[in-house]
C-alpha cells in the first residue's frame, strides 16, 4: 500500500513542483516539495523568482499553515548568485509580516550543487501541516542559526553552519561540530541521544573530505559514539558555498523528546558493509518511532558492496542499479520500501551521465519528488550516490505521536 500520495504540479513561467505527501488522520501531515524551473534563456533572477514565486503560492494555499522544516536552494554558482538570493529572501520575509511573523518565517539554506537539467536554481522544502483540530498546532521559531519546531512534546531542531576562515577541512570541520554541540547544549540536547542526520558539504571532496572524517571520528570519540554503541545517518558530498574561504558547510537535525528506545539504526550487511571498516562514522540509516509514524533517514549510499568495495566501477547504469539495491535492503530493514520515500536527491560526479540515469529515474521512479545535482562523491569510484527521506503510517503504543 502507497503511504505517499504524489503529485507533479505546474506552474506559469515552465515551473513545476513535485510533491510526496503522507497524511495521518488526526496527526501532522508530512509535504516533501521539489522545485524546477525550466531555463529557456532566463538569467538567475528571473529563475529564483519563478521558484520562488511557486513556493510561495503552494505554502499560502495548498500548504496552508504549514511550518517549513527545511528549506534548501541548489545553486549552480553560490559565488555570484546567493546574494540575489539572500536580499530576496530578506524582502519578502519582512514584506507585510509582523514581528512575530518574521521570527517564524522559514529559515533556508543554500548549497552550490548546480540542478543537472540545466537550470540555475532548484529548491527543496520539506513542509508540516498540522491537522486542523490540533489545537497545540507547530510552535516554529529561528534564532541564530536554528530553526525549531515543537508539537506533542518533541522540539526539532535544524541547524546549519560555515567557517568563514583560512583553516583546513579538519580544523574547519572542528569548528562546525564545536558550535553545533554548543547549540545542542542550549536545548538541552546531547549529540548521541537526539542527534538523528547531517550533512557535510566539501569544496573540492577528492582534496578535503579526509579532514571532514578525521574531524569527526575524533569528535565521536570524545563524545561515545563507537562501532559499539552508535553513529549518525549522514551524507558527506562536494559542495560550495558564496567564498572560497568556506571549505566545509554543515546541516544537522536533531529531536529533543525522544526517548533511545524510539530510534534504531539500518545495516543491511548482506550488501552493505560497516563504514567504521574503512575509516569513516555514520550509520547507513536511521530511524525514529513515533506513536502514529516511523521515519527512514538513508545516508548518501553508493553502488558499494559488503566488503567496502566500489561495485561496476566506470559503469554509471550498473552502479546505478546496484545503488538501488543496496537503499532498498537499508529500507527493508525498517520495513519499508520504496513506494514510502517522500524525496530522493541524487549525486552525480560526471554531468554527461544526467541523461542516463535521469532516463532511469523517469522509467522506475517517474512519481517520487527527486533532484539530481552535479556533486562528486567521497571516493574518486563512486559515480553516483543518493539519499532519501521516508515516513510510513504505524501505530507505537507508549510513544506521542509525531
């Protein structure tokens, strides 16, 4: 049975909005929402306000009351365009709003992953609806960087970050998690016990992603996360920010109000083996029970087999459909599958493949919100990677609903 019902929305100016949504009688709706625009010759403004025109009708009518968890901009070159970006940004936020709305007003991040269709820019928003006759509602405030929602006793935190300074990837990547556990800290939150996903972002990976994972397995270290007891569901991937300056980018999800019992931790060992056997920390993928929904983070997985070895390397549909497999079994484990991921983002290293594997997409997946972005992979083999994020309706007797 489909949790997710989809649909392909259009809009004027050659935009069109993707959209997986999994409603839950009497619960938060969940709204993943994918948006392109078609170039035809517009120029980087023209394009941000066709996306950005499409995102504000959809969250003022189809979207109504929703609260936006996440928002992320793929740019095709941060250096000369998040500026356009941000004075819009600041614009219509503060348009009309009063103070209290401007607070809530959804926060955004942006990467330089340029869209492989061709286009400029491309936006993400992962949006919650509360049911009408939920009288709590979504509490949603952004300060200094973080962005939380509350509801039935759980607080999500997102949060995001660069280091605008002359230091490696390592001593970068430092400084990221040394901010972030200090924003932990101001909620009460511990990194091992409600920290469920992150995203690392690395100029140039081939160069610096060693810092990024040297960074980290020292910061697991010192904080108890082992082989032993856990890691966190992760994508680590090339991309760049507005300056050179900023190696590293770091995003961060975590849930206060969970208990340990309600998150669990994907294998799939048949086809995939440990990450800590070489080298690296992070789960393949992570789950998070609640009383009315399970949720699936998968980790960016590539076409790797159990004994950490690149599968069908130069072969971009074999590592393909190898990828496929291995995110199927991490998502069987969780007693899921495909047809209840709400998005998919995916990485490719070669811009010449965009037409093989979009093909590929279109023939298996022709439904399921998706992006691909030009963004190499950690390992030099790797040809493509992909993550997704996944909710199915169950009932979890002793935990609030979501």
């Amino acid at each position: 049975m489909n949790q997710q019902e989809r649909e392909t929305i259009a809009f004027a100016g050659g935009v069109c909005a993707q959209m997986s949504r999994m409603t839950v009688s009497g619960g938060v709706t969940e709204y993943h929402v994918l948006i392109h625009v078609q170039p035809e010759g517009k120029n980087f403004q023209e394009q941000m306000m066709a996306v950005a025109g499409a995102a504000c009708e959809l969250l003022s009518s189809r979207l109504s009351g929703g609260s936006v968890l996440f928002k992320r901009y793929f740019l095709s070159d941060a250096a000369n365009q998040k500026s356009e970006l941000d004075r819009y940004e600041r614009e219509s936020v503060g348009a009309g709003l009063s103070h209290e709305e401007v607070v809530a007003a959804p926060a955004y991040t942006i990467v330089e992953q340029a869209p492989m269709d061709g286009s400029k820019i491309a936006l993400w928003l992962y949006v919650l609806v509360p049911d009408t006759q939920d009288a709590g509602g979504l509490v949603c405030v952004e300060k200094s960087g973080l962005r939380f929602l509350e509801h039935h006793g759980y607080r999500h935190l997102f949060w995001n970050g660069t280091v605008a300074e002359h230091l490696d990837s390592k001593e970068q990547s430092h400084k990221l998690w040394d901010t972030y556990l200090n924003v932990l800290a101001t909620q009460q939150a511990s990194l091992a016990d409600h920290c469920v996903r992150t995203w690392f972002f690395v100029q140039n990976v081939d160069v610096n992603y060693a810092g990024v994972v040297q960074a980290r397995n020292e910061v697991f270290d010192r904080e108890g996360l082992t082989s032993q007891t856990h890691f966190i569901a992760s994508t680590g991937i090339c991309g760049r920010y507005s300056t050179p300056q900023e190696i590293v980018g770091m995003e961060a999800y975590a849930v206060t109000g969970i208990r340990p019992e309600q998150m669990g931790y994907l294998y799939a060992p048949e086809y995939l083996n440990p990450t800590y056997e070489y080298g690296v920390a992070f789960e393949r993928g992570t789950y998070v029970d609640y009383g009315d929904r399970r949720h699936v983070f998968i980790s960016g997985t590539a076409s790797i087999n159990n004994r950490g070895e690149v599968v069908y390397p130069g072969d971009i549909v074999r590592q393909t459909l190898r990828m496929w497999e291995n995110v199927a079994a991490l998502l069987a484990e969780a007693d899921m599958d495909f047809s209840d991921i709400g998005h998919m983002i995916v990485y490719l290293r070669d811009p010449s493949d965009y037409a093989v594997v979009n093909e590929l997409f279109d023939c298996r997946f022709p439904d399921v919100p998706r992006i691909l972005v030009w963004a190499p992979v950690c390992r030099p083999g790797w040809l493509i990677e992909m993550e997704c994020m996944a909710s199915r309706k169950r009932t979890t007797e002793g935990f609030a609903d979501f």
